[in-house]
C-alpha cells in the first residue's frame, strides 16, 4: 500500500507582518517543492501573507477569533478540521496558537504535534508555566536562537530532552549586495550624500524605539546630516511619531510605513540598527547582514549569534541610548573600506550558517525523523 503524500498543518496565532511568518512563507513554500502537502491555519483573520501562499498553492484558512478574546469554540473547529484532513504532523508557531494545539491534541488524534516559540520570551511568567504544564501533549518545542532555547530550558518552560534549537534563514538569493538598487533607491528617497541607518520591525515595546530614537539624537550632535528610516507598523506608532517630534528629529528620522522592497531599501542604506530590549534571533539582522550592512544592536537573545561583535558590527546593552549612540558614531567614522569590509563578514558569517536551502533540509529531516517512529 502506497501512503499518501506526506501532510503538514502549520497553525499560527495570526498572519501578519512579522518575523515568525516572514518563516513561515519562506520554509513553507520551500517544504512545498519537496514534495510536502502544506495547509496554513491562522486563529485570526489574515492580514498579511496570504498571496504568497496560495500563488504556490498553499492554502491559507482562518479560524477568525478576534484579538485578546479567548473563544473556547476554536477548539473544536480546529479538531474538525484536523478530523477531515489527517495531517502527518501539526507544527504550530506563537504561544496561544501553541496552547491551541495541544489543547486540541486532548481531542483528536494527531500524529506529531510541534510547537516553535520564535522569541526568548513570550510574555509573562505565566506563559512559560503553561508551556511547562502542556508540554507532555507535544512531541517537540523548537526555538529560533541557541540563547533563547537554552533559555526555555532554565526558567522550565520545557525540558532539556524535549527542546531543539532550528534557527531562522535566509535567501541569499533575494539579500545581497546590490548596486543598481542602492543608487535607484537612493535617488528615489532623496539620501544622496546622507549617511543613512536603516531599522525595521514592529512598533510595540519589544523593540524599544525610544532607546533608538534617544540614541540618534545624540549622533544628530555629532552628525547632523545622518538620517534614520524607521520602517513598520504597530501599537506605538503614535507614540513613537510623538517622541520623534518632542526630539526635534521629524527632518532627520522618517518613519516609513511595510515596504515590499525592502532588499533594495537595505541596500540603500549605509548601516543597520536594532534597539531591542529582547529577541529570539530576528530575521531582519540575518537579511540585513546579507545585503553586506555593518550592524549596531543590542546584546540580547540570538543577536550575538548573527552579529560577530567588533567583526560584522558591535553589540551594546539594551536600553543604554548612549552606548547605543556611540556605537553608531564609531561606525559613521570608519572608513568605506571598513565598513564594507565589516559588511562581507556578516555576509559570509550568515550566508555559510543561516541559508535557507540548509534550514529547510534541517525541518525536513527533523519531521521525518519524528515521523518514523509513528508509522
């Protein structure tokens, strides 16, 4: 008897624009072409995503809960639609969408159910006891940085033996260095002659904008032609807009809404810059470094991981807007060379280690694996 092709729902606490998805689009497309038959399943209604998955024939299916209320009938939807499919393995990624899975494992039978937190922390003390207290309904959790698994590991949120460290990967295909696209950008945005620092990410507290925008208004009195693009979207974006004005840096720091070109915007930047105040390995450090910027970040989570301290950037501790500000003061002063020979590190470092190709053998093989004693 010939068994079926190989089924993976992958559920998800929502579709929107941030690094876990970001993943998720890239490994899943990817499984596809292995020959994976791949389903997405988002507890709330997508936002973002959703063309990239089904113009590869994946599709994208919403349980439609709404955010921060807790609807105990998605239980059972998702058990009917596991009932009706039979997938091979149920991977989830984000916590609530974790505790749903396994929730729903108490209800239907599912093969191999993981789950993959994308952060070192996922919120309050309380989420990692209740990782710990539904873990036995998984088979794996996965986390995307060495630092952050190990930290799973410490405050108990899951066992040693039941804990694996998958970390996020890029295409080097689509983030590399790119001339054409840096001068057309350049042109574009009017940067010609600016030194410009690129960040990227969600306006909400994680990643700490304040500590940056404090820290850029120091490097203004030292350096008052650099700009900085501020791009994202988020719960703080008035805030943020506010603090910007109260800095007097509305001419110098721009905040720019989701791009769909943000390889070329990377390239049309001169350096990078992440103020986190905590991560888990975020993907925007791993494509930046392959575009070839030198980077400044904060020294939390997987950042040391991606970011080869006093090689590829230097790393300063969170919400330190001074440190911050001196570490992108001593990168405007080096020389081009420098700064491109910097470039080339990161770009060599996460090009051999984070490589999408290898990341997608890596979950191939991982399934197989815990697929195998199940048959």
């Amino acid at each position: 008897m010939i068994e079926r092709q190989l089924q993976i729902v992958f559920l998800v606490t929502s579709l929107e624009y941030g690094g876990r998805q970001t993943q998720l689009v890239r490994i899943g497309t990817q499984l596809k072409t292995l020959g994976w038959n791949i389903t997405v399943v988002s507890m709330r209604p997508a936002q973002a995503f959703t063309e990239e998955f089904t113009s590869t024939g994946i599709p994208v299916i919403s349980l439609g809960m709404g955010q921060g209320i807790p609807d105990p009938r998605a239980v059972w939807m998702l058990a009917k639609l596991l009932r009706q499919w039979q997938p091979h393995i149920l991977h989830s990624h984000l916590f609530h969408a974790n505790l749903l899975a396994r929730v729903t494992r108490l209800l239907v039978r599912i093969r191999v159910l993981i789950s993959t937190a994308g952060n070192i922390k996922e919120g309050r003390r309380w989420r990692e006891m209740a990782y710990r207290l539904t873990d036995p309904l998984c088979d794996l959790t996965t986390n995307v940085s060495q630092a952050a698994t190990e930290q799973y590991i410490q405050v108990g949120a899951v066992p040693a033996d039941k804990i694996f460290c998958v970390p996020n990967s890029i295409d080097p295909q689509c983030f590399f260095p790119n001339p054409v696209a840096r001068e057309h950008l350049r042109h574009e945005l009017n940067l010609e002659g600016r030194f410009v620092w690129l960040a990227i990410g969600r306006f909400e507290q994680q990643k700490d904008y304040p500590t940056l925008l404090q820290a850029f208004a120091q490097v203004l009195g030292q350096f008052p032609e650099t700009l900085l693009l501020i791009v994202g979207k988020g719960s703080l974006k008035n805030e943020i807009e506010a603090l910007t004005e109260e800095l007097g840096l509305r001419e110098n720091g721009r905040l720019l809404e989701i791009r769909n070109d943000i390889p070329d915007l990377m390239n049309a930047a001169d350096a990078y810059v992440m103020s986190s105040a905590w991560e888990g390995m975020p993907g925007v450090l791993l494509e930046a470094s392959a575009v070839g910027l030198p980077i400044v970040a904060t020294d939390v989570g997987g950042n040391r991981e991606v970011v080869l301290n006093e090689q590829s950037g230097f790393l300063v501790p969170c919400q330190n807007p001074t440190a911050l500000a001196k570490a992108m003061q001593r990168v405007i002063e080096l020389p081009e060379a420098e700064r491109q020979r910097m470039g080339n590190v990161g770009r060599t470092h996460v090009v051999t280690n984070y490589n999408l190709t290898a990341g997608v053998k890596k979950w191939d093989k991982l399934y197989r694996e815990l697929l195998e004693p199940k048959r």
